[in-house]
C-alpha cells in the first residue's frame, strides 16, 4: 500500500474511533463505569488490516485526544492504561490464535482486559485494591454484552471492507 | 454461530475473575471490630467517622463534602452502609454506586478526587492507608 494511502486510511480510522467515543458519552448505560467501548472496533479493525504497530497507534491517540473532547485530563490515563492492555491482549489473541478465536471473542477478551486495565490504574491513582473486587463484577457481565456485540459489528465491517476495497495492494 | 475453544477459554476466564473477587469481597468483609469510614479528599483524609453499628439507634448522617474545584458531594452513613446521596460532578457515577458496608469497599468520585472507603482494624487495607499517608 502507499504511504500516503496508507496515512489517508489510518487518519480515517482515528477520527471514526474518536466519534464513536464521543457519541458514546451520550448512551446511558445500566452499571455506573461501564461503557459501550464503541471505539474498540475501530481497533479491531485496524489490527485486522493493518497490524499490531498501526491498531496501537490509533489506541493511543484516540485514548489522549478521546478524554480531552468531552471529559477530564484525568481521564487520559484510564482510557490509556485500558486501551493498551486490551490492544495488546488482542493483538497476542488476533495474531497467533486467530483459528481458535472468533471475533466476538477476541473482542470480549479486549473488553474484560480493558476493564482491568482502567481498574487497575483506579487502585493505582487512590490507592486501595478494594475498587477491584467491587466493580469487577459488574464491569465483567458489562464486558461480556458489550465485547460480543463490537466482536460482531468488527466482522461485519471487515467482510464488508475486504470485498469492496483492496487493502492489501 | 457457534462458539470457537478460545472463545469458551474467554467466557470461563471471565466467570473465573468474577468468582475470584467475590472471594476477596468476602475476606475483605470477615473482620471483627469497629469500622471506620474514611472520607479522602484530593490525597488527604478529610473526615474520619466510626461506622455506626446496627445495634446502635439508626442515626443516619449526611456530611456535606466540598470538592476542591468547588464542586460537592454527600456523604450519606447510616447502619445499613454508606452512600453518596447527591453530587454535581458531571457523570454521578458515584452517585449510582450501591452503598458499601464492608471494609475494603470504596465509591469513588474521580471529578471530584473524592475516595469514601471503609476500614476494619488491623486489616491488609489500614496497612495500605499507612504508606499512602
């Protein structure tokens, strides 16, 4: 692919990610500190074209510039510490165990380990390992409905994606 | 669409984790002796108040927390646990949390830097509270 191309569609992928992290602010959800995660198809998305390096560097951007369009400074490190765990989780899954994992699964994993990731800087940041076993219920049945849908909407995106646009070339 | 042998790995790993802190809920929660509940404001322990026991006549108290960007919280303790009643912090997260009556259990507020925790005597969390103060 050329560079330029290549730039076109990377810049595409984090402007989607940051709207649908935005938008996402606006749907309410059941339990408090859960989140749809919206933006982590875009990161399956761009592991499954792209790669590893190129999926991370959306995540990063998208967890900086995400917090700073409709929420705290603070945020950054959550959604940083959530976002690279689970990038990295489902890059290990996506690369070398694609054959026994569907996409719904690989994205439930991002989603559990996204959850840990943030809850793990929460104990951090106030510095008591009690948030852990409080919420981590709650945000895991969170994960399971919200990873398995992403999973979903990712897959139907990419087949979409690798018939109509030659990625690749 | 039928799951794949990852995915189940996935789904039990997820049952997995949420036994596990169940398990730390509960010896989090086994200890004898006064509870104290501890109002910790941007870093620092701002109030200090014993857990009213439940023999004790019910005298639910509201303490009034003012955030340091001027924003409030409040604080709602009574013998069936602790709650924050009322805040204007943009999300209320710490507003939806369920109250808390086991040591070890904290509602945070991030906006605010607002951590309310429960302590028991002599447990793994005062140890904690010791470095961080």
């Amino acid at each position: 692919m050329k560079k330029t191309r290549k730039l076109t569609l990377l810049g595409l992928l984090v402007s989607q990610a940051l709207v649908l992290h935005y938008i996402e602010g606006f749907i309410p959800v059941l339990a408090p500190g859960a989140k749809l995660g919206l933006a982590n198809i875009i990161t399956m998305v761009a592991l499954v074209l792209f790669g590893f390096k190129e999926a991370m560097a959306i995540v990063i951007i998208r967890a900086v510039l995400g917090p700073l369009l409709g929420g705290s400074v603070t945020g950054i490190l959550y959604s940083l510490s959530g976002g690279i765990l689970s990038g990295i989780i489902m890059s290990i899954l996506y690369q070398n165990f694609r054959d026994y994992f569907s996409f719904m699964g690989i994205s439930t994993a991002g989603a559990v380990f996204h959850n840990i990731g943030q809850l793990l800087a929460a104990s951090w940041i106030f510095n008591t390992i009690g948030i852990l076993y409080t919420y981590l219920p709650i945000l895991m049945v969170a994960a399971v409905v919200t990873g398995y849908f992403n999973g979903l909407v990712a897959r139907y995106i990419l087949g979409y994606l690798k018939n109509k646009v030659e990625i690749g070339s | 669409m039928k799951p794949k042998i990852g995915d189940v790995f996935v789904y039990i790993f997820i049952i997995l984790l949420v036994g596990l802190s169940f398990i730390g809920l509960k010896t989090m929660g086994n200890h004898e002796g006064k509870l104290m509940v501890q109002v910790e404001l941007d870093g620092s322990i701002i109030e200090s108040v014993e857990m009213p026991g439940v023999e004790t006549e019910r005298t639910a108290r509201e303490i009034r927390i003012d955030a340091v960007d001027g924003g409030y919280n409040i604080v709602k303790i009574s013998a069936d646990g602790v709650e924050i009643m009322d805040a204007d912090c943009p999300d209320r997260l710490c507003v939806y949390s369920p109250s808390i009556k086991n040591p070890g259990q904290s509602i945070v507020c991030i906006p605010h830097k607002l951590i309310v925790r429960i302590i028991g005597q002599g447990t793994e969390n005062e140890a904690l509270d010791d470095t961080a103060s």
